[in-house]
C-alpha cells in the first residue's frame, strides 16, 4: 500500500431516462438522454482518502449548463458513492402505439438526480476494492467476495416549460452481489462487480395541474449497481480505467414503468509514493 497517490482522470458521464406503459389502452413509451458530460481533473488520496478538484471545459466555454457533483469512497472493508446531477438539457423521443416517433425538444426536462450505493465485503483480507478504484492497494493474486448493498435515490423532475407536469420519485433497496479482482499476470489487474438491490421503500408520484396520481408499485423492483475496472502498474506508476454504472426500474408496464440509467467512466493516470 502506498501512503500517497497522485491521479490525473479524464472523466465522462451521462444519464438516461426511459418510460413506458399504457394510457387508455394505448401503450406508449419514451427516452431522454442528458448532455454527455467531460471533465479534467486532479486527485490526492492518502491511505484511501481522496479529494479531488475537477475542471468542464465546456461548462467555461459556455456549452454545458448542467451540474454534477460525485463523491466516492472505496474502503477494504466497506465504502460508498454519492452523486447528485441537475440535469437540464435532455434529448429524446417519444412514441405512442401506432403512431411515429415524435423527436422532443432539449429544453423539455429538466431533472435533479441522487443516488447513494454502500456495500461491504465479507472476504475483505484478500478481495480489494481500493485497488481496483483508488489504487490505494496492490491486489496480487485473483480473488472475489459476496458483498452486501444498500442503495437509495430520490429524483424529482418537471415536464414543460411552465412546470405543469412533475414527478417525483424515492427508492430505498437492500441486497448483495459478487466482486472479483482477477490478475492474469505480475502487475495487470481486471475488476468486475455487480450488486443488485430489492426496492424495500417506494414513494413515487406524477403530479399536473389537476392530478396527483401516485405510481403503482410491482415486485421485482430493483435498483442494480455495476463496476468495472481495469488497471496496469509500472512500477510505482500506473494507468487505466473504471467505470460505474446504476440501473433502475420502477412501477408496471401496464400502468407506467419509469427506468433510470446513470453511468461514470474514468481514464486515469498516477503515480504511487
């Protein structure tokens, strides 16, 4: 373990919202995407701990107004990832049964995104998940464990640009998944996780000018959390790449289903001392 680590990261991000389910016999559906984000940024972590200072160049050009702010902290034994979006520039299409596809315009949505996964590992003495993300620690022989999860989110989103269709959403899961950190040889290292939860609190309702419908709830629902890593070592330098990616889904197709897709992908470069 090296007690300092030095990281230059080029990361980009995105998210995505899908709906779908049926309105007086009629099935209907429809997908937005929010503006890809890219940011630069420098990182320092001691023993585990990181801070980080990120720079858009787009958002100081002028050509990205949304805000993101992630959080993340991989520990041995257990650790978290915190991010909040303020989404305002999506682009989409929508498609009612029998009809054409209909392009929607960018301003159309705008959205507030949280999310918060935690997880815990059982064979936390030989499976490191600081390896594979903050390269706090050396992971030199394969090895994988069944870890527990926890996540919640909670988004609240308006349709129009008078505010007139709103929407809000907050979902609590619990579960468990596998982790592995497989070596193939001396100094490579690739990772891969999944952790699906079971929603055991749902409060989700659509709001109008006239309406307040709350979303009826079907089970299986699940908020599943997946992780990727890739990591090469040079001596006390190193590079890769990770990525994070968070999938939800809530309600019924044959009333309204709503699907969340939220995904962090890193490029990075550092040095260990």
């Amino acid at each position: 373990m090296g007690k300092w680590v030095v990281k230059g990261r080029f990361n980009f991000s995105s998210a995505e919202i899908g709906t779908q389910g049926t309105d007086q016999g009629q099935h209907f559906r429809s997908e937005l995407i929010a503006d890809y984000k890219s940011t630069l940024s420098i990182a320092v972590g001691y023993r585990g701990l990181t801070a980080a200072l990120a720079l858009n160049p787009a958002k100081l050009l002028g050509y990205y107004n949304d805000y993101e702010l992630n959080l993340q902290s991989y520990g041995t034994r257990y650790g978290f990832e915190f991010s909040y979006q303020d989404a305002r520039n999506f682009t989409g299409w929508s498609q009612v049964e029998e009809e054409g596809r209909m392009e929607l315009p960018s301003d159309l949505l705008s959205m507030k995104m949280l999310h918060l996964n935690t997880y815990y590992v059982f064979s936390h003495r030989r499976f490191s998940y600081p390896a594979a993300f903050t390269q706090s620690y050396i992971q030199r022989q394969s090895a994988g464990s069944f870890l527990l999860a926890a996540s919640g989110q909670r988004q609240q989103g308006t349709v129009g640009a008078e505010q007139d269709f709103r929407f809000r959403m907050t979902n609590i899961g619990i579960g468990g998944g596998y982790g592995y950190n497989y070596v193939p040889a001396r100094n490579w290292l690739l990772h891969i996780s999944a952790l699906p939860t079971f929603i055991i609190y749902s409060k989700t309702s659509v709001i109008s000018a006239h309406l307040h419908v709350p979303l009826k709830s079907q089970f299986p629902e699940v908020i599943i959390t997946g992780r990727g890593s890739f990591v090469r070592e040079f001596g006390n330098k190193f590079a890769g790449l990770s990525a994070v990616f968070n999938y939800s889904n809530i309600g019924s197709k044959d009333n309204l289903c709503v699907q969340n897709m939220k995904w962090l992908t890193r490029i990075f470069f550092g040095i260990r001392f």
